[in-house]
C-alpha cells in the first residue's frame, strides 16, 4: 500500500512539471479580439494606426481561422 501511495504522488509532481509546458493553444474569441485590435492599432511596431475599412479587414484576417495570413503559396 505504501509503494503505490508513493507512485501516485511521483506521477502528481510530474504532471504538475509538465503541465506548463503544454501550448497555450485554447484561446478566447474575446482574448483573439484584443489581440487583432491591438496588432490594428500597433502596426509594424508603432507605425500608423490602422482606419476604416483597411482597420476592418485587418480584424476579419485577423480573426479568421487560417494559419497564414498571407494566404497560399500558389495563389
């Protein structure tokens, strides 16, 4: 009985280590929002803020689900 108490509490504190190196993958729509509206509103690392319909379409891109904003390598 003391051996598997002892192996549950090694295989606790390793899954506690490991658990913050997981990704980070599971975002928000809320927290992918603030992200979009901040990248509109901080372009190229302080350049222009972004207006209009160019602010909209940069939100749009932003927030859709593709991987690669600039879009495929054939087209």
């Amino acid at each position: 009985m003391h051996r598997f108490a002892l192996m549950t509490a090694i295989l606790f504190v390793l899954g506690t280590i490991a658990l913050p190196g997981a990704p980070a993958l599971a975002i928000t729509a809320k927290q992918k929002m603030e992200t979009c509206k901040f990248g509109a509103d901080h372009p190229n690392g302080g350049g222009p803020k972004l207006a209009g319909k160019e602010r909209q379409r940069f939100i749009e891109r932003c927030m859709s689900n593709k991987n690669d904003p600039r879009g495929t390598p054939n087209g």
